[in-house]
C-alpha cells in the first residue's frame, strides 16, 4: 500500500524544511511506499524555493501551488485531487505533526483493515506541547458537543492529523470546505457514510517558528456550517450517501468493525 502526506503550506520557509526531512527520513527508514506532496497556497516568501530544492533531492517529495484561491481547506482539497497512493494523510508543515505517529496511523490501518485511521490528541497516552489556553477550552468544548450531538466516543474531530484510504476521500465529495472547518468535514462525512474508522493517541507540538494560520474568529460560523451540515446530512438523507451493503460486508470479512474505537 502506497502513502500520501499531503501538506499544506502558506509562508512556512521557517519550519517547512525540517519538517519535509524528518518527514522523509522517518518513512525512508520504515520501508514505507510514499509521496510526500506539499501545497504551496499562495506563499509570498522562500516557501517554494524551498520546496523546489526539497524536490530535487529527495525522490518521493514533490510540490504544486494552489492555483485556486487560498485558504487551508482549499490547499488540502487541492492535493487530494492530486495524490496517487492508496491512503492519503493530512500533515501540517509547521511540525506539530510527529512523524512517528504517521508511522503508527499507517501500521494501524494496515493491521486493522480500517477505512480511516484518526487521532486524539487528548487520551492518557497522548501529549500535548505548549497548547495555547484559550485554543483548548475553544477546542474541548467544540469536541465535546460533537460527540453530544454524532454519538461519538471519539473526542478529538477537529483534528487534522488524520489517514484516510482513497475511496473515502472519493465517498466523500464533494467537499465544501474552504478554510480549516475541512478538519471537520472530512471525518464526519465519513462516520455518517458509513466508513469504518479506529483512533489512537497522537502527540501534538506548538509551533516555533511563523505564525498559526488558524483565526478563531473567523472559523466559528464555518465550523458550525459544516457540523449542521453533516448532521442533516446524518438526519435526513435517509442513508442515500452510505455506503452499499456489499461494500460494508466486504469490509467486516477483513475484520473492519464500523466504528472501532480505541481508548
């Protein structure tokens, strides 16, 4: 099975090296088929030089600019139009990602037969490093009425850090999402589909270089979009978007349990 890490950057020529590298280094040593395809969205810095000296030395990395307007959602939705591996990840460029764990996510699917493979940040055995107060009580209570109003166990949607097989990627379209609210979109659209998904511990690390791109300001009516969205999607489409039957049973023979869950 062949990775793709698609990662989304606008002005990151402070971390987006490093991040790359570590990112290479990591699967090169675990043997694992891979891409490593960076959206430059729009950056007006040495970002794309950068990614141009990336790709000539390291055969698997490769870049595009985002030709459509910029915007994180729009970046990411450009490169999974683009990736050619039979799984696709999401990364973010200013390495609060850890390679390591795109290492278990992989091994995860792999063993488990999974559709898609998610993230908490927020369990015993995750860590969190220098997580910004008022971002984390926004975050736990934007989780926490998810959970409420999905069903879900799974306390962390929001994050981005996520694997998900092709076909969910193709089941999912078409995305609507143009800023960071696609962190949402993606895996809700997937649990209301029908796609069978696990979660483990991820750790996640503050950025030290640029600046977050995230503004909380502006997200909040476009989060709320999305999750009214998906769960009218979850009330009243009477399951017209599932998955078949067939798809489903094919999926349990492998041993898949919708909505397996791992604490």
């Amino acid at each position: 099975m062949k990775l793709s890490v698609v990662i989304p950057g606008h002005n990151e020529e402070g971390c987006i090296e490093n991040t790359v590298v570590k990112l290479y280094e990591t699967l090169e040593k675990e043997s694992i088929d891979h891409e490593i395809l960076v959206i430059n969205d729009h950056s007006t810095d040495q970002t794309e030089e950068i990614l141009r000296r990336l790709s000539e030395k390291h055969p698997s990395v490769r870049y595009e600019n985002n030709t459509t307007e910029p915007g994180f959602g729009l970046a990411v939705r450009y490169g999974l139009d683009r990736f050619t591996g039979d799984a696709v990840a999401v990364y973010m460029a200013d390495a609060s990602d850890r390679p390591e764990d795109l290492v278990r996510y992989f091994r995860t699917m792999e063993k488990s037969k999974v559709d898609c493979v998610f993230g908490t940040r927020f369990s015993r055995k995750s860590k969190t490093y220098d997580y910004p107060i008022l971002k984390l009580i926004l975050n736990r209570v934007v989780n926490f009425g998810i959970q409420i109003l999905f069903g879900l166990r799974y306390n962390d949607t929001t994050n981005a850090f996520k694997l998900y097989r092709r076909e969910v990627i193709e089941g999912t379209r078409p995305h609507l999402s143009h800023h960071f609210n696609l962190t949402v979109e993606l895996p809700l659209k997937a649990i209301v589909r029908g796609y069978t998904f696990t979660y483990i511990p991820n750790d996640w690390i503050n950025r030290t270089t640029g600046e977050s791109k995230l503004k909380i300001k502006e997200m909040g009516s476009r989060y709320l979009f999305i999750i009214i969205y998906c769960l009218l999607e979850k009330w009243l489409s009477r399951g017209d978007y599932r998955q078949k039957s067939i798809e489903a049973s094919t999926n349990n023979s492998l041993g898949a349990k919708p909505h397996a869950e791992h604490p």
